[in-house]
C-alpha cells in the first residue's frame, strides 16, 4: 500500500507566505509548487524516520511542502526506479540509505545504476554501528569476549540484517582484520537478527545503533564496541573502535538524497543549498543528534565522490567474501 502523508511545520501559514527562492526556472522560479520525496520502503523503519525529519526542515528553507511518500517493494527498486522515471525537474526526488549505492552488486536484476542513473543532492547524515554480543557468549568486555571466541571459533555465528547493508560491509571488514573465522547467517531485517541474538540462537551482530543500542543499554545484549570517532551518549559505556584496538575502523550507514540524473545543475545546486542549511538547524541536530544520527553536509560533487568510493571499497570486500546476490 502506498501511503501519503504531507509534512508541515508548526507554522504552516509561514510556508505559504515563504518568498520565491533561487533563479527562475521553467514557468517560475524553482520551487513554486510542492514536492514529492519518495522512501523506497515501508513506514517506521530508520530510513523513513531521519527522511521525514530531513523533509521537515527542508521543506522550510525551500519555502514549499513536501509530500513524503513509502513506495515500499522489490527490494526498494520500486521506489527508487520511480524516481529515475520521473521528470528531471527537481520536484519528484529520493531519499535512501547507502544499501541503494550497492544495488547492482547486491541484486542480480536491478532495473537502474545507482551512480550512473541518478544525482546525488546532499548526504543527510550516517548513524555509526554497534557490535553486540549475546549475553550467553563468555567474557566480559571486548578483549575478554574474543579472546573465548578464539578458543572455538566454530561454535559461534555472526547474523547479518540485510545483503550487502551496512553491517553486512561492516562484519565483512571486522573478519577480515581480525581474522576470526566465524560463519554468517543472513536474516530479512534487523528485528529477526535482534530477536535471534537476544534469544542466544546467534553470538555476534553489527548493524547501525539507531536499532541495536536500546539491547545494549537494557541489558538484553553486550556492547563490545560503537564504530563512531567518539563514545556515543546514548550509550556512554561503549567503547570506541580505537579503544579496543581497531584502528580507523569508522564504518557507517548513511542517508542521503536523490533526483533523476538529468535534473539541471542550477535545481540541484538550489537543493543542496537548501539541505547545507538543514545540516546546521538547531532543531535538525537536536531531533537527528537524539536517535544517534549524525548529521553531515556532503554536497552534489562530495557526495558523488564518496559514493564512488564507498561502492569501490564494499564491491571488493562483498567479491572477496564470495557473496552472492539473491
């Protein structure tokens, strides 16, 4: 089902009375009607929720509302293959999480090239992840827990969320660094992998702690340690990458926005704009900095040249772990 919802801001009058922005395109000056943001998958997952947050704020600095829009399935090819089709006029784009970079290299028949087929906006911020542990694996702390691991690796499972995800990417690093050869068992979703792990059927999972800190911090999983420069405050006894001992391990899932690749550079340079000024709202920071979200304000040319980073480095490390697309 496809569900439709219309953000506004507690003084929704301001917006209609928002002057024009920007230079005139087309019959005015972009934009002067509202906009669509499509979310490839179903309400209340945490790509919806920063999505409709973002939307929030930057609907105001655009001066029009903006339609949030789930258009869930296939993967989240549905959405976003609605979104390459549309018009290339700034008013029907994308919000997604990094996943989507990898989509010709996690499913067999995408209908679209990530890179090629779209134009990246803005980053709108990444949430670091969290390794847990199952509280019927011995030990204690990170050096105690491995150091069990080690002694039986074989005896001990890795779950993983969701094919070629962030914590997917992530594991795949971990085991390569550290060399502990543990087997991976992949689950549809981040709550049956939570569910398993609370339950002690799985040991290990890495996935963004937007969904994960609250086993940790309820005492229904150990926390071994948070990929984020800094301990987290939702959190705070954490550890950080660097003080176990992982040394630049900073991996995350981020989020970003998207339009059709042919959308003119002056709409998309208006976009951005509008999205930089987002990324230093007080009330964006203080609603994204309460779920774990670290915002981040990469524009159309950074934010290219990260993801083609970002899709290099994950494409190698999935080839080499022999993971196939299903």
């Amino acid at each position: 089902m496809i569900r439709r919802r219309t953000l506004v801001g507690a003084a929704g009058a301001s917006l209609l009375a928002a002057p024009a922005l920007g230079p005139a395109f087309g019959q005015g000056a972009f934009p002067n009607k509202p906009l669509k943001v499509i979310v490839p998958y179903p309400p209340g997952g945490g790509t919806d929720g920063l999505g409709r947050i973002t939307c929030q704020f930057l609907q105001e600095k655009l001066g029009q509302p903006i339609v949030v829009q789930n258009l869930g399935g296939a993967s989240g090819t549905l959405g976003s293959e609605t979104v390459r089709r549309a018009d290339p006029d700034g008013y029907t784009l994308l919000f997604n999480a990094s996943l989507f970079a990898l989509g010709k290299t996690v499913m067999p028949s995408c209908p679209y090239d990530p890179v090629t087929d779209f134009r990246a906006i803005a980053q709108a911020g990444e949430a670091p992840l969290v390794l847990l542990c199952a509280n019927n694996v011995p030990g204690t702390d990170y050096a105690s827990t491995m150091a069990e691991i080690k002694k039986e690796p074989k005896k001990y499972f890795f779950a993983l969320s969701s094919g070629g995800a962030a914590g997917h990417i992530a594991t795949l690093a971990f085991l390569k660094r550290t060399g502990l050869p543990l087997d991976t068992i992949l689950y549809k979703g981040t709550a049956p992998a939570n569910a398993d792990l609370v339950a002690g059927n799985v040991q290990l999972f890495m996935d963004p702690w937007t969904a994960l800190l609250p086993l940790a911090t309820s005492g229904r999983a150990r926390g071994l340690f948070v990929t984020s420069k800094e301990r987290t405050k939702l959190a705070p006894n954490i550890p950080t990458t660097e003080e176990v001992g992982l040394k630049d391990f900073h991996m995350s899932s981020w989020y970003g926005l998207w339009a059709p690749k042919d959308t003119p550079d002056p709409i998309v340079d208006k976009l951005a704009s509008a999205m930089a000024e987002v990324s230093k709202d007080p009330g964006f920071l203080e609603k994204t900095t309460s779920l774990g979200i670290v915002p981040t304000a990469r524009g159309p040319a950074a934010f290219a040249a990260f993801i083609k980073t970002e899709v290099e480095i994950n494409t190698a490390l999935l080839k080499e772990s022999g993971y196939q697309p299903e």
